[in-house]
C-alpha cells in the first residue's frame, strides 16, 4: 500500500512544480 500512496503522490508534486514555475517566471 505504501507502494501505491507514493505512486499517488510523486506525480502531484511533480504538477506542483510544474504550475509554480512559470508562476514564478512572470
């Protein structure tokens, strides 16, 4: 289950980066 959280979460924080840099670009 551990596995399965991990695999929920990596991509969420990798959207979040993703949205803050071009937030932080302008």
């Amino acid at each position: 289950m551990c596995v399965l959280f991990v695999v929920y979460i990596f991509p969420i924080l990798l959207l979040q980066r993703r949205v803050c840099e071009p937030i932080e670009q302008q």
